[in-house]
C-alpha cells in the first residue's frame, strides 16, 4: 500500500469514528469526511479553563544556567491557581527522555494541573531534502513526547515561502508536510494546532486556506490574539475562532501601524463564545516586566474577564 493511500484509508477510518462518536452524544450530526475543514463541532456552551504557556517565562528558562528549571515553572502555575500548564519544548533539556517526560507528567499531576500543551518550531516550506526530513522527523518525535506527557495538542507552525519559491509551492509543501505529521499524531492521540504566526498564515485567509486543504480530522487551529497584525486583527481573529483547538491569549495586540495596544478581553471572550469554544485560555505573556511578578496579574485579570 503506498503512504497516500494508506492516509487516505486512514483517514476516511478516523473520521467515521470521530464524526460517530460525536454523534452518538448529541444524536444529530451525521458523519463528515474531513472534520477538519468546516468549523469544530461542539456540544454544550462555551468553557473556559487556564493555563500559562512556558514562552511567558523565556528569559528564566535560557540562559546558563538557566534561572529557572521547567519544574519551577510548574509550580509557579500551581500557585496562581491554575488548571493547566504548557511546557513550551524550547526548554525542555537539549535530551529529553522518556523518564524525564514521565516525572513532569508526574510532577504535573500532583500539582493538579493539566498538561494543556505544548509547542515547536518547525516550518514545513522547506523542499524535499535534509531540512524538511529534519523538520518532519522534529515534528514527529514531539508527537511522541506528548502523548508521554499527556499532552491533548501541539502548536505548530506552517513556515514561510524560500527563495525562489512561490506561495502556491510553499502552501502545498506546508499542507503536505502537515498531513504528514497529523497521520503520525492520528496514532498517538495527540491534535496539531496550526498557530496564526506569520508565513503563509500571517493573514486569515492564507490560514484558513490552509485549514480546508488539510484533511485530518488531528488538526486545527491555535488562535493567538497578538499574531495578526493587519489594520483589523480583531476582525481576522474572528474568523479563525470556530477551528480552535486551542488559545492563546496576548497582554497587547498590534494596532494601526503596527502600534501595539492593550487587548480587548471582552470582546476575545465575546467571539469565542460565538464560536462555542470548550478548551483551554492560555496566557502567552511577552511584555518586559517580570513573568514571575506580572502573570499572577494578568492571568486574574484574564480569569475576570473570561469568567
């Protein structure tokens, strides 16, 4: 059997199940092939747990030494009183280990948090070679790490198109690669959320296109309120929130001329109860003031707000 047609078998298995299993608990929605493309269906209203993303602490988890370990972070988490945590992989130790996965899971849960998820940074433009091999294989083996650690979802990245490349070339090397790993994570249980970060998803549309040309029903998007920086990104936000798996929460958003300016909760909060959104708010923090200091801040301010 050649790998497209087993993803393709794969595929059509997966979305059976899961358009079944959705089915059987709200008893009106018929089976869909590829669940990825239209919004995320959802029963019940909107909820909201938290959870602060690793990236907040960034410049206490570099350095050498480091001021900080990945364990101090957790309890950080802990202390504001938070139900989750995302343990960005750009910390982890250059080594990781299956033991060292297991004793953060472990860690985790007696803090009683959840793993809400993680991320890497890949990017998918690359043409066949070394450094899209490299990519994938990255990608793929973080699949693995986060089904150790128990985490639901991975933000992920497309990528950007290379020299002499056009954008069409670029998209569809992204969406392959993408379908690629999902096929992987589809065996691990673990979603890839695709994160609005410039590249070929620096506007809505270039994101959405991707989203309906993705078949998986492991995939979606991660939705984070300080990426676009187009004149109106409230409104292009407004546009990715009904294929979140995932979100991302920002102190500012940038502004007409690129001026950043404080985030508008309400209306966050607004949209995705729109969007019947069920998952995790993640407080991704990238002001200057100590995280340590001004994350117990905004993430109470935030709990407000989305409450």
């Amino acid at each position: 059997m050649t790998i497209r047609s087993s993803r393709r078998a794969f595929l059509r298995t997966t979305s059976f199940l899961a358009a079944g299993a959705l089915g059987g608990m709200s008893g009106a929605i018929a089976p869909t092939p590829c669940p990825a493309v239209e919004p995320i269906r959802r029963t019940g209203t909107a909820k909201f747990k938290f959870s602060l993303a690793g990236y907040s602490y960034r410049n206490l988890l570099t350095g050498n030494p480091p001021k900080l370990t990945l364990e101090d972070f957790l309890a950080d988490c802990a202390a504001m009183g938070l139900e989750g945590t995302e343990p960005t992989a750009y910390y982890f130790p250059r080594d990781v280990t299956p033991e060292y996965l297991r004793r953060l899971k472990h860690l985790a849960f007696r803090l009683g948090l959840d793993i809400s998820g993680t991320a890497v940074g890949n990017d998918f433009c690359h043409p066949p070679g070394p450094k899209r091999n490299e990519q994938l294989a990255m990608v793929k083996r973080w699949i693995e790490y986060a089904e150790i650690l128990g985490a639901p979802v991975i933000r992920i990245f497309s990528g950007s198109p290379k020299a002499g490349q056009s954008a069409d070339e670029a998209h569809r090397l992204a969406v392959e690669g993408i379908e690629e790993c999902c096929e992987h994570a589809g065996r691990h249980g673990v979603f890839l959320a695709l994160e609005n970060h410039g590249g070929l998803t620096a506007t809505a549309d270039g994101m959405l296109r991707l989203v309906r040309d993705v078949k998986s029903p492991w995939f979606g998007v991660n939705f984070d309120s300080g990426n676009f920086q187009g004149e109106d990104p409230y409104a292009e936000l407004e546009k990715i929130a009904p294929y979140a798996l995932n979100v991302q929460i920002k102190v500012t958003v940038s502004g007409p001329g690129g001026k950043r300016r404080k985030s508008d909760y309400a209306r966050l909060k607004k949209m995705l109860v729109e969007a019947g959104y069920r998952g995790y708010i993640v407080l991704e923090y990238e002001e200057e003031e100590d995280p340590r200091i001004a994350c117990p801040r905004h993430m109470d301010e935030i709990r407000r707000a989305f409450g």
